[in-house]
C-alpha cells in the first residue's frame, strides 16, 4: 500500500489528490496538508446576500480544456455556466470607454482598433510603431513594460496592457516577462514578426466563421468553486490535516519524512512519495535542505498581494450595461481623489444568473497593483473607498446592504523576466529528486485550468514513479 502526501490544498493539490485516487486506486494511503484551515488555495467561495460568491479566481478561461474536462469526469458539467453578452468598458482619461477589441492582453493590433481609448497622440504612437526598428528577443526575454513603452508609448501601458494583465497577476507590467505572460507574442517575434502590431495581428486567434456560435471564452459553477472543491474532496477519499503546516521535508532511502505541527512538539510521518503544491516563499523553505536548486529558484519567483471586495446592492438598482470596468492607472475622481479599486465585476450583468437571494445586484471590486500601500485601509475603509468609486463611475450612490472582504497577501506569483528558465531549473532539480513532484500557480500559468493541468501532471509522474518501483 502506497502512503502519498499532498502538500497544499489549492486547486492544483486538490486536483493532485483526486488523481492519486484514480491512478493508484482505493488502497492507497492519500494524505493531503494545509496550513489553512479550509482548502482551496486561491478559491474562495463565500455567502454573501444568501449565496455563494466567488471572492477568490472568479472564472476560468474556457479555452482551455483542463477544466472542462474535469467538470465532465466528475459528473459537474451541468453546473457550468458562462458569461452573458454584456462587454468590458476601461476607465481611462478620465472616461468610461468601450474595451477595443482589437487587442492582444491590451497589446493593439492596430492604432485604429484603440482609437477609442487612447489620445491622439497616443493613436500616432502605435501608427507609427511599425516603422521602428525590429524588436528582436532573439531568444531572451523582455519586461512588458519596457518593451511595450519603447514601441507605443506610456498611454498603451497604462490605459490597456496595466489594466488587463492586473487583473491576472495583481502587480506592474514592468516586472512581468513577455514570454511568460504572452508567449504566443513572443513566439510570432520569434518567428520574424517586424513589429509589435505585426506579432498583435500574427498571434490574434482566428475570428468565428460568418454565423457560427462564437464560443464562450469564460465559465465558472452556478454556485461557486466550492462545488468543484467539494466534489474534489470526496471522489479523493483522501485524509485532511488542516490549519497545522508542515515544518521540515527529509529524503529517505526510499521516500520522505515529513515534520508536521508547532514548533514544541512536531510530529514525523514518512510517506512514500509527496506532491508540493504550495506558494513559492513555502517552496523556497521546504526543499532548501533536500533540493536547494529548486529553492533557490522557488525563491527568485515574487509575488504581489491584492484584496477583493463583494459588494450586494439594493435589488431596485441598475447596474450598467457591462460586464465591468477596468481601471487605468492614475485615474481621479471628479475631485482628484484617487481610485482605491484598479476593476470592478458587475456580476449580476456578466453572469446573468447571479443575484442575491432577495434579487440583490452583485459587484465585486478589486483592489491592488503592486504597491503594499494600497492594502493598508482596514476592511471597513476598504468597503468605504470602493463604494466611493462605484458611485463615481456608474451614478449608483446606494450603500450595500452587505459586503465581504477578501485578502490575498502575497497570493499572486509574478511572471517576471527569465521566469520559464526559472521553472525548467526547478522542474529539472526535481525530476531528479526520487519521489517529489510539484504543482501551483507559480509554475504555468496562474489561471485555474493550468493549475488543474500541474496537479494532474504531478499525480502521474508520482503514480508513474510509485508503479516502477
């Protein structure tokens, strides 16, 4: 009988564990770990005005097919449900603005397809960009920031890529790789691309045949991620041991010996093969003993904080017709107040089934861009500055009824320069590592589909490691 341990009960661990279950069968001994006292990592499902609300990843990118997949193994695909038709508007230049179309993660594919948010001269910028010497990567990498300034200008960072790109990963474009954050940009530069709007146009998926159904690009559950975690959790029959960490990981001739508990009076538990699904900054210190190359390159990876706030409105209330709003960067109120928020969800719009139980709007409000500054408010004064910002852009001056706030200290891991080359070091330390495979956000992407296809990599590679043996 095999013992594994899963450290980490984010979606990556949760999936790790159910695919332990399936690849080495009821016999086996599944073991999962979190300091937390609940799983799920980076989801977060909460009551708010009698329902579950997602304060945590709110959706998942429905191009992709881990998640589907596993929705449908589980028997949950009829729990799915996807956008309505309202689209995304910007706040920029001191204006609500409809989100162009014609971009890639804000990168335009032309001056003419942003010509609606950015000014003259930042139109002229992207129209003469092409003209410019050929960015070259030749094999390296770039900061997004950097690179995208030198070619467009201030106003595509601040108004369209900041924006979109912080919404995914929480901090500065400036500290985000563009091989990591945008490789199928980097991969048409690679291919000879002579420009950024040539590589925009070069990467841009195809567009939907004349009247085929334009695939949804976004879905989420009915109510919540808790019914995929739930679910996870009872097909794994897996033991938990929450809100205690692991302290210490020790290789055996065959297997590890983990430290569990306070520090007074740790516990030892040996197992034959663990999967690590944790932040970085844990990596970092479980493995410095045992793997140092992976710690030390767990260590080299940032992360950035953030909070999100649900808001449940006045059932009378109209919120816009969008789905939401994002922020750029250095907007004002009418006053020269600053925003606190960098985006809103105008939930009960984009998810047309989404209200409270007594019909209440949802909203939810995202707040930080790197900058730890942003997250000193308390809850209260939080709730204060959104609610401030939500009557500043839509005219809706109700007070919630109800709010939840959520924070994610050090929850985002950064991108940066070089951070491919970054995860091949450690991918590589710990293939040669007997027994040990890791997962996570920190890895291949920081969305809920990738996380999902690093725990199910993970579980094969110990099931596959454990079967050999």
């Amino acid at each position: 009988m095999s013992r594994v341990a899963v450290i980490g009960g984010g979606v990556a661990g949760m999936t790790a564990a159910y695919r332990l279950r399936e690849l080495l069968g009821e016999h086996a001994e599944i073991l999962v770990f979190d300091q937390a006292e609940r799983t799920g990592g980076k989801l977060r499902t909460v009551r708010l005005a009698d329902r579950g609300y997602d304060l945590g990843a709110e959706a998942f990118l429905a191009r992709r097919p881990e998640v589907l997949r596993l929705a449908e193994e589980l028997e949950l695909d009829g729990e799915l449900v996807h956008p309505g038709p309202a689209s995304a508007r910007v706040r920029a230049g001191g204006e609500n603005r409809a989100l162009p179309a014609g971009m890639l993660m804000g990168v335009p594919a032309s001056g003419r397809a942003v010509s609606g948010v950015l000014s003259d001269s930042g139109v002229r910028a992207v129209e003469r960009e092409p003209e410019l010497e050929p960015p070259l990567l030749t094999g390296g990498d770039a900061s997004v920031g950097d690179l995208l300034r030198k070619r467009f200008g201030h106003e595509v960072v601040e108004r369209l890529v900041e924006p979109l790109l912080g919404g995914v990963y929480g901090g500065s474009a400036d500290a985000l790789g563009l091989r990591a954050t945008m490789p199928a940009l980097a991969d048409a530069l690679d291919a000879g691309a002579e420009s950024l709007t040539a590589a925009v146009n070069a990467a841009m998926p195809e567009p939907t045949p004349p009247g085929a159904d334009k695939p949804p690009v976004f879905g989420a559950f009915r109510d919540g991620y808790d019914t995929l975690l739930s679910e996870l959790r009872e097909r794994s029959r897996a033991s938990f041991e929450l809100g205690l960490p692991v302290r210490q990981l020790r290789p055996l001739r065959r297997g590890w010996s983990l430290s569990i508990g306070t520090a007074p009076s740790p516990r030892t538990l040996d197992v034959d093969a663990l999967v690590l699904a944790v932040p970085p900054p844990a990596a970092r210190r479980l493995l410095a003993g045992a793997v140092p190359r992976a710690a030390e390159g767990f260590g080299r990876i940032r992360l950035a904080s953030m909070a999100v706030i649900g808001l449940a409105l006045p059932s009378h209330v109209e919120l816009p017709d969008a789905s939401g709003v994002l922020l750029a960067r250095g907007e004002r109120h009418a006053d020269g107040t600053p925003f606190t928020a960098k985006a809103f969800t105008f939930s009960s719009r984009k998810w047309p089934h989404l209200r409270g139980g007594g019909g209440q709007a949802l909203v939810r409000a995202s707040v930080g861009r790197g900058d730890p500054a942003d997250l000193r408010p308390d809850d209260g004064e939080l709730v204060r500055r959104v609610s401030a910002d939500l009557a500043e852009l839509t005219g809706v001056p109700d007070a919630p009824l109800e709010s939840r706030v959520v924070r994610w200290g050090g929850g985002l891991p950064q991108y940066g320069v070089g951070h491919r080359e970054i995860v091949a070091e450690i991918e590589d330390a710990v293939s040669r590592t007997p027994g040990l495979a890791v997962a996570g956000a920190a890895l291949h992407g920081v969305g809920v589909p990738a996380c999902v296809a690093t725990g199910e990599s993970a579980a094969t590679t110990i099931a596959d490691r454990l079967g050999a043996s």
